[in-house]
C-alpha cells in the first residue's frame, strides 16, 4: 500500500548549485538511502554539475540539526513542509 501518507513533502535546498527543491519522501526510508537517491537525481538534472559524493548530509535549515543518516524519515522526526539542506 503506497499512498501519500506513507510520504512527506520537503523543501531541499542545495546551497552548492543555488537550487531548491519540492521533493517527496517516503518516511520508511534511512536518511542514507534518501541522501544517495537526491544525490542521484540531482546529479542526472544537473548533468553532472552537482556531483555524486559520499559524505553528504541532510540538515534542518531550521535548527541546524544533522540528521541521524541510520534512521527513517519518520524516526528523525521529518515532517511535512520541513526545510532540509543537503550539504
């Protein structure tokens, strides 16, 4: 059962490539995982000027919290309409 209750919507912003983001996400999923799969989509929408990298993190532009890259959405506390930062 996949409806959209099962996702959140985000504002990413992406400082290195001045862009923000409306994304989807779905809340089952680790932070890790999420971070990989923005990290390729925005590669393939960038042609490549937003390059494939392994130490990238997610932070609440909020608070500057770092979330936990070992937990879901829902455990990290990833609400509807939160201002995500992948640095």
């Amino acid at each position: 059962m996949n409806n959209n209750n099962n996702k959140v919507c985000v504002d990413l912003i992406v400082p290195s490539i001045e862009e923000r983001y409306n994304v989807f996400i779905p809340v089952n999923k680790k932070t890790i995982e999420i971070i990989f799969l923005l990290n390729k989509a925005i590669n393939d929408m960038t042609d490549g000027n937003f390059p494939m990298l392994d130490s990238l993190s997610l932070i609440n532009a909020n608070d500057g919290t770092v979330y936990d890259t070992g937990s879901t959405f829902l455990e990290n506390n990833i609400l509807n309409g939160a201002k995500l930062i992948l640095l």
